[in-house]
C-alpha cells in the first residue's frame, strides 16, 4: 500500500489537471457569454468577471431566425439518432448472426469507411444531392450524417451482438418466439446501452456540423440549423464575440441534457464494448 499509494496519488491528481485543462474553454466560452462588450475587448482578460450581464444572450435569441434554426437542429440531430440507431441494430445483428457470402469484405469496409475524410467527401456528396433535388432541404443533412454514423455504429454493436448467447436464442425460439419478437423483445434491450453509446457520437456529429451546413443549405435560410446562426455574430470587420459565445453556450445546453439522459445507459454501453 505505501508503494502504490503515490502513484494513485498522482494519477488522481493528473486527471483533475488533465479535466481542468478540457472544462477550461468551456469555462472561458461561458464566461464570455456574460462578460460585457468592454471586457471581451479588454487587452487584459481576466478569468472572472464582477459585472455579469445578459445583453449577449438577448441579442441571441431576438434574431428572428435563431428558434428555426434551434428546431431545424433538434430534427436533424433526432432523426439521425433513431434511423442510424434501428438500421445499425438491424445491420449488426445480421453480420453477426448470419453467414454469408463477402461478410468480412463488409466489415473491413465498414472500417475503411471511418478512415476517408469528411472533406474529401464533401464536393460528391454536393454534386449527388444537387441531382437528387435535395439542396436547401434538412434532407441533405440528415442523409450524409446517418451514411457517417453507420461504419462506426455497425462495428460497434457487433461486439455487444456477439456477447448474447446463441444458447439464449435457441431457447426463445423453443419457447414459440419468433425471429421478429426474439429481435425486438430480447435483444434489443440487451444491446440497447451499445446503442446509446453510439447515438452519443451520432447526435455530436449531427448537432455541432457545420461543412455540410455550409455546403449543402445555399439560399433557404430557413433550413439553416444552429453552427450557421453563429455567422450571423460573427463580421469580419465587428465581430460579436460575446453573442458568438452566448450562441455557443446555448448551443452546448441540449447536448449536456443528452448527456445527462444518457449518462448510465452510456457509462455500461462503454463498459460492455471495452469488456467484450
């Protein structure tokens, strides 16, 4: 014990250095959001502020447009998350319970997938949904995001997949389930904290895009979701930065309250993948 006592000493105290070091933007990014516009300017910033104001947050939400495009997020975001969720389920189980023909292509595909940039993609992926008829539409977001999500969610499902017993299934199957009711009934809760661990990644992803927001929503504001609003803050010559900041403080908020949903489903979700 007084060997090893030091050394979790020091680990304890790297990872609160190490924490710190991550929740210090974001303590930044909150503290510029209620700075006023003459310390946010200030050439000499200080880490707290003795006179808070709101004046940010105001400007942020009385632009007209700042609740579509928390709305045109939220949809986004949610539709990625179930489709990508009940196709990654379906998909994962079926590379690892059935046999077939190119089934290890398929998944050294699924991983050769995670490795080609986003930007490289993006010019196709402009050019396709210009074909299809689906610029300026929550369409030609929400496709590349769910295409992005399923190499990774596939991949890692089929571990949690894998972990259930077949003996499990041929009991079910003894007992008069079928195919349908042992899929939804029993393995989905099973596998469900794999698939929260995944939906966090995919709800990021599809929350905080800003490229194909950029690229693909050219005249129809409308269809604008929330990484767009910040330009509006942001002027090359008069840059807001504090309504830059309170936009992304805002923007932050729905993502700790997934978090917070999510938190015990994801913590078991994370230990089953490392465990399997």
């Amino acid at each position: 014990m007084r060997v090893q006592r030091p050394w979790r000493l020091a680990a304890e105290v790297s990872a609160l250095l190490i924490a710190a070091a991550v929740a210090f933007p974001l303590y930044w990014m909150v503290l510029s959001a209620f700075e006023p516009a003459g310390e946010i300017e200030s050439d000499r910033p200080r880490p707290w502020t003795l006179s808070p104001s709101l004046d940010a947050f105001r400007r942020v939400f009385g632009q007209q447009e700042f609740g579509r495009y928390f709305a045109n997020s939220l949809i986004v975001s949610g539709t990625v998350v179930a489709v990508s969720a009940v196709i990654a389920f379906l998909a994962a189980t079926a590379v690892t319970r059935f046999r077939f023909r190119f089934r290890t292509t398929l998944l050294i595909m699924f991983l050769v997938a995670q490795t080609v940039p986003v930007e490289a993609l993006t010019i196709p992926l402009f050019f396709l949904m210009r074909d299809a008829g689906q610029l300026n539409t929550l369409g030609s977001l929400i496709l590349p995001h769910i295409a992005f999500s399923l190499p990774f969610a596939i991949w890692m499902l089929r571990g949690f997949v894998k972990a259930v017993p077949e003996a499990l299934e041929e009991a079910a199957y003894l007992d008069g389930a079928s195919r349908g009711r042992f899929l939804w009934q029993i393995l989905f809760p099973l596998v469900f904290p794999g698939l929260v661990a995944t939906s966090v990644f995919s709800f990021i992803s599809a929350w905080n895009d800003f490229l194909f927001a950029k690229s693909f929503i050219i005249s129809d504001t409308s269809q604008s979701t929330l990484p767009m609003a910040l330009l509006v803050f942001y002027k090359p010559d008069e840059p807001d930065w504090g309504g830059v900041m309170a936009a992304s403080t805002v923007m932050t908020i729905p993502v700790l309250v997934f978090f917070v949903l999510v938190q015990r489903r994801l913590v078991s979700g994370l230990g089953g993948a490392v465990k399997d």
